[in-house]
C-alpha cells in the first residue's frame, strides 16, 4: 500500500477513535466534546505521521503532550468548593495519547486502550453516583436581617439536623443584610431537609447553593 494511502487510513481511524471518545462526552453534555475529541485524535495522528517522517520527529512528537496540556487546562474551572472539568481534560489527553498510536501504527493498543476507556467512564461513572447518593459536599450562601437572626441561632439548627458543615465567610450587605458562606457535607436525604428548613424559615431573606 502506498504511504499516502495508509496515511489516510490511519487519519480515518483516528477520527472514528475521537468520536467514540467524544461521543460519550457530548452525551453528557461536557465541555469538551464530539468535535473537540475527533479534532485533537486527528491532529496527534497527523503529527505523530510527520514527527515518523522526520530525522529529529521526536520533538513533535513531545511538543504534542506540552501542547494538549494546554488544552486540558482549559477545561478545568472551580465551582464553589468543587473542581470541574478533570475528567474531560484526562479525555483529552487520552484522545491525543490513542491519535499518537494510531500515528505510529499501533492499531490493536490503540483499540483496546479506547475500549478501556469507554468501560472505565461508562461502568465507573455509575460508581460515582452511588457514592455521590451517599455523600455530597455542597457550599451554601445565606442572607438573613441581622436584628431578627443571627448566626449563632442558624448553626443551632445546622447542629440539632446533624449537619456537618464549615464556615467560610461573613460578610454584610446593603444596610442589616448579613451574608453566610457555608460548605456542607451531607447526603442527598439531608439535602433535601436543609433546603426545606431554609425554604420555610421567615427570618432567611434568600440562599443560594
């Protein structure tokens, strides 16, 4: 077979391994998805096609994992007291890491790592949840009057429900209005009883979680 033929076949099976990995990425509505995955697959294989072609290639080949560090980056944001988007930037590197092996016609590894990864996010993702029904850690940010409440009186409550919770911050807004940052670990049951609680308490102006 000509090289340029095998070329293009090895792009075409990057291609098809980025949008099984992107795929169930889009499906749970990730950052980085379906076209980002094919996109970053391709763009391995092609320069792991180039670095082979090359007497000094293992530079490109090297600036490939610098180059989609970057791009993992990208992806990671922190949301209250958790971080977000680890998964899909470890994706990423894994869709660049099986593109490289199809680059440098590894088929059957690059088959079964992509295989791999598929089992591990769709069958450990269900793990996941079991665990996250047991234990939930949340940050909640209360306002209340403070003539009318006060914080000693809102921990009071956290403690009688056998809530386990931090504080994190006070701060005071408009005129009486006193702000509460709280990070709390509970179950989803308990969840469900702090809201209820802060729903149906008069003195509580607003909470977000």
């Amino acid at each position: 077979m000509r090289p340029e033929y095998e070329h293009i076949l090895q792009i075409l099976a990057a291609l098809l391994a980025g949008a099984i990995l992107g795929l169930e990425r889009e499906y749970h509505s990730k950052p980085a998805g379906f076209k980002t995955m094919i996109l970053i697959s391709v763009s391995s294989c092609l320069f792991s096609i180039l670095s082979a072609s090359f007497p000094t290639g293992d530079r490109i080949a090297s600036n490939i994992v610098t180059g989609i560090g970057f791009i993992g980056a990208g992806v990671v944001f922190k949301e209250g007291a958790s971080v977000k988007g680890i998964t899909s930037a470890a994706v990423i590197w894994m869709a660049a890491a099986v593109g490289m092996c199809i680059g440098f016609q590894h088929y059957v590894l690059a088959a079964f790592v992509v295989a791999l990864v598929l089992l591990v996010m769709i069958a450990l993702s269900k793990l996941e949840t079991a665990f996250d029904n047991l234990h939930q850690l949340k940050t909640y940010e209360i306002h209340f009057i403070a003539p009318d409440y006060s914080i000693e009186e809102l921990e009071k409550a956290f403690t009688e429900m056998q809530i386990h919770f931090k504080r994190n911050k006070i701060s005071k807004q408009n005129k009486d209005e006193v702000c509460v940052e709280y990070d709390v670990e509970i179950s989803p049951k308990k969840g469900k009883k702090i809201d209820t609680f802060l729903i149906g308490n008069s003195h509580i102006n607003r909470f977000e979680v």
